[in-house]
C-alpha cells in the first residue's frame, strides 16, 4: 500500500513528532490508556503501524472493496445505502398473550424484526406444569409449552413477511418446530419464512451454561435441523453461533472473536462429516456478535472477523459459492456494560455501543433498554431503544457511505490485532485436541474466569473508571424510573393453560408421535422431522426433551471444567 521510501521517511519524522510531543506527556489524563479488554492502546497509529503496510497486494488481499473477498469492509457492496439493519426489540415476558401485545406494539412502532425471550423452564426443557418450573414461569421470558402458546404468541402477525429470532439452545429445534407449524396454519409456504434461531449449544457449555444433553448429540440436534431447513426453509438462519454470552461471561473481544469462529467451524465440521455439502449449509449460518464500550476495538473485532471467516471458508473448508464465504452477524449492546445506579446513563451506553456495531457492517441489532439491569423492559424504555437505531439511521448519516472508518490506520492496525490474537487462539485450541475437548478440561473457561478476574481487579484499583459505579457517584441515590413487573398471577394461569392442552389433544397420536422421536434418536433418522410431527400434534417442548434424556442422558460438567468456572 505504501512504498518502502515513504515508510523510510515517515519514520524519519515521527521521531521528531515524538520528541515535540515529550513535553506534553507529563500532562496525560490517565494512568494508562487501554482497552476495556485490557489491550495497551498506542500514542498515535500511522501507515507504519499496519500489518504489511509496503506490500503492494497488501489492500487486496486483506482490506479490500465492501462486498468483495475478503470482506473486510462488509459483506454488502452498498451495505445501507440500499437496506438498513434489521431492527430487533427482544421480547418475551409472562404469558403468550402478553407477548403477542408487546411484539405488535414494536412492529407499529417501527420495529422491522421480532426477537423472542423466552423464560427459564422453557430454556431448560421443562413445562410449566413440572416441579422444577415452580417460580420461574414467565419471569425472564415468555414460557412455551406447546403449539397453543406459539399460535397464541405471532397470532395476527405473518409469518411470511416478519423476521423472527428466537433465542434458545437446548430445546431450539422443538421450539423451531413449533413455530414452522404456527407457519403452515396460517397458510405460508415454509420457503418464505425468515429468521434465525440462536440454536448455538457450544457456547453454553463454554458461557452461559443452559444445556442439558451432552455435546455431540446435542450436536445432532442441530445437524439434523440444519439437514431439514436447507430442504425446506431455505431462507432460515439455522444457527447464531453466539459470541455474545461468552462475552457477557468475562471475555476480552479477542476471545469473543476466537472462541466464537472457533465454535462455527466446529459446526461446520460436524455437518460435513454427516454428509452435508458445505455450500449447501453454509449460507445460513450467522453469528451473534457483543457490541461493547470501547467503540473501536469493536470495530475491528467485526472486520476481523468477515475476514477470518472468509478466507477459512474458502481455503480450509473448500466452500465455491461466495455466499458460503460471508460472515453475516447480528449485534447487541453489551448486557453487562448496563449499571443499576443512575440508570438513564445506560442510553448514552447503548447509543455508542449500537453505533459501533453499525459502523462494524452488522445486519441485525437489538439495542438494550436502561432498565434491563432492574426487570424486563418496560414498553417506555423498550421505545426509547428503538428510536435509538432509529436516530443512528436517520439522522447522523453514517449510512451514507460504506464503511466510512475503513482506511483509518488506527482501525485497520485493530483489526490486524484482532486477527492475530484470534489466530494464536486457534492454534492452541486444535494442540488442545479441539473444542469439544476444550469444554470438557475447562480451557475455555478458565480463560473466561482470568479475564473476568482482571477486568474486575481494573475496576476495584480504579483503573478503570464505570460513571456511576466506582466514580462520579451519586450519594443516597434514588432510581425512579417504571419497572415493568410480572403478575404474580402468569404463573398459576400458564401451568393452567398447558395442563388444558394436555388433557384436550389427541394423546394417542401423542405417544405415536413421541415414540417416533424416540427412534429416530436411537437410529440415526432426522430427529427434526419426528419434531415436526410431534408439534403438530401439540406435543410439549418438556416431553420431547425428557424422551431424548431417557436415550441419551443429562450433561455435568467435568470437574476440570467446574474448578475452571
């Protein structure tokens, strides 16, 4: 990109900016200028802090034009001088109606996608009706027991034309089920519906920890779906690898960014090696990406990432087909970056977070509400997310051009630094025997525990500053701001509703269905297609998990893994 003399002389006078410079150092603000991933940030970036700066096919191979290999300026030639993002609000709280009332509220308000909560039972596998559910029916989420709740749930909205995300992981391909079939009665062709299901199992056992089969045929769930949806719903993302809750969880970006490619291409492999042709599947998978506080070590994890994934893709994987080489990623503002003190802070939070990942190329973001660190969003708060994408989009015009901070040394130079870290992680990932080895000897997590442990011990020496939290305190605060609030009532009426539809259905067709969900589990049939069966006839997502427990049992962790986390 640049010449050798130009390099030489540069060099040349940045020893003179430096010794010009001298005199205002002792003035610096802070004690050290740093990432929130704990990363030294330089002085000052020039031509010459770039990765191969005087290789002339450096640009080519490396940056790049937007929409080109290797996509490092986005997947997109025009990216949103033609489509915005898709606009996500998630929801999900107390009963399927409730839902259903908040998710027509955010299409009416400008909402141009739905992402679904759902509560604890439904996340672990269990009905509202069972023991273990007692207490937690409707809290976090929305609770999903059988077809009944998801007709009532996108009840008066169609599935043919709105997006849906739904984030869960163990029990994703009954849910998924579930929905397709709310799909077919409403008369849509299942080829034109859109969305994506987190569907990402790796991770929990790496994060977030809401798994309840072991591994690998907890990795057959989402091959056989995979299979299934690359027939049938050809426009569905069968898979968020999600790199958001191993951040939440304590990563640096550059673990988020390694640990999450690394589960994709664990995928990826699982679905080659069960006979599916990779240009086939890989057009669908996408990828769940943190938007964090420090705006430009965001950037670049975003950038480095369509970049490692293509070049992988391409030459690991032998992919032909471009779209099997595009890294496509939704983003979210950074859950744990929320503070309960002075709360109303968390909108300028989320509004830089949200900008970071527009500027970082997303195709997809949820921007938080200042209340989630207290309950579930209340309908104010939920607004004022929305309408802050909607003020990036339409009034500070950084959709005007595409990646307008590509050529920013200080930006390329970050997204070299992800790339690398990122690339020194993989290696020690496959001398570890792989991912599924490193869940069970705990590598990941005890990597995710020290840097937590730093981060916090930054915080506590105050070399980090948190406004709000360990500086600029407001003494004997009061929080007065709405919190939404679930009836206590949501608990008693859903394990109501769920018993109704058990006793009312077809039982005998429901054995015949779940029986079938058991064979195919002993055999190697497609378990998704006895899902399909199984919800039709209103089968519960608690049933079809416990038939798969009998077959295939429960996941603990190691006590390697354990002592990790």
């Amino acid at each position: 990109m640049f010449n050798k003399s130009f390099i030489a002389r540069l060099k040349e006078k940045l020893k003179e900016w430096d010794k010009s410079a001298e005199r205002f150092r002792a003035r610096k603000s802070l004690p050290r200028f740093f990432t929130v991933s704990g990363e030294d940030v330089d002085e000052l970036y020039t031509p010459d802090s770039l990765k191969g700066a005087t290789d002339e096919n450096h640009y080519d191979e490396n940056i790049g034009l937007p929409g080109q290999f290797p996509y490092t300026r986005g997947v997109h030639q025009t990216l949103y001088r033609s489509k915005l993002w898709t606009m996500r609000q998630f929801a999900g709280m107390g009963t399927p109606q409730n839902t259903n009332d908040r998710f027509k509220f955010i299409l009416a308000q400008g909402g141009t996608g739905l992402s679904t909560a759902f509560d604890m039972p439904t996340l672990m596998g269990y009905d509202s009706d069972h023991e273990r559910s007692l207490g937690e029916v409707g809290k976090c989420g929305v609770a999903v027991d059988t077809l009944a709740d998801m007709e009532i749930i996108y009840k008066d909205i169609d599935l043919g034309k709105v997006s849906t995300s739904m984030t869960i992981n163990s029990p994703a391909s009954m849910v998924l089920a579930m929905y397709l079939v709310v799909a077919e009665k409403q008369g849509v062709d299942l080829k034109d519906v859109r969305g994506t299901l987190q569907n990402d199992i790796l991770k929990e056992y790496i994060a977030q920890k809401e798994f309840i089969f072991p591994p690998k045929p907890s990795i057959r769930l989402i091959t056989d779906m995979m299979s299934y949806c690359t027939k049938h719903v050809p426009q569905w993302n069968t898979i968020s690898i999600s790199g958001y809750h191993i951040r939440e969880a304590g990563a640096t970006a550059a673990q988020e960014l390694a640990f999450t490619l690394a589960d994709g291409f664990c995928y990826i492999e699982a679905a080659i090696a069960d006979g599916q042709d990779v240009d086939d599947f890989a057009p669908r998978l996408s990828f769940f990406f943190n938007a964090h506080s420090d705006f430009f070590e965001e950037i670049g994890k975003y950038r480095a990432a369509r970049r490692i994934f293509a070049k992988r893709m391409k030459n690991k994987y032998g992919a032909k087909n471009p779209k099997s080489w595009l890294l496509r990623f939704h983003t979210q503002t950074a859950g744990c970056s929320l503070t309960a003190q002075q709360p109303e802070n968390n909108i300028v939070r989320t509004a830089i977070q949200a900008l970071s990942g527009v500027l970082g190329g997303t195709q997809s973001l949820h921007t938080n509400s200042m209340d989630e660190t207290l309950a579930l969003p209340s309908e104010k708060a939920a607004l004022i997310a929305l309408r802050t994408q909607q003020v990036i989009a339409y009034e500070t015009g950084v959709v005007n051009t595409v990646d307008p901070l590509g050529g920013s040394y200080f930006v390329e130079a970050m997204t070299d630094k992800m790339e690398a870290e990122a690339e020194v992680y993989f290696d020690e990932i496959d001398k570890r025997g792989g991912v599924l080895q490193c869940i069970e000897d705990g590598f990941f997590q005890k990597e995710l525990a020290r840097s937590a442990y730093q981060h916090q011990m930054e915080l506590e020496k105050k070399d980090r500053i948190i406004v709000g939290v360990n500086d600029f305190i407001v003494e004997n605060e009061v929080i007065d701001i709405p919190v939404l609030k679930i009836d206590k009532n949501v608990e008693q009426e859903q394990k109501a509703f769920c018993q109704k539809i058990k006793a009312e259905r077809d039982n005998v067709k429901v054995q015949e269905t779940l029986e079938k969900l058991r064979a195919a589990a002993k055999s190697d049939g497609n378990t998704f297609e006895a899902m399909m069966d199984c919800a039709r006839a209103y089968v519960s997502a608690g049933e079809m998990c416990d038939v798969l427990r009998e077959e295939w049992g429960e996941y603990s962790e190691s006590q390697a893994a354990m002592s990790a986390s």
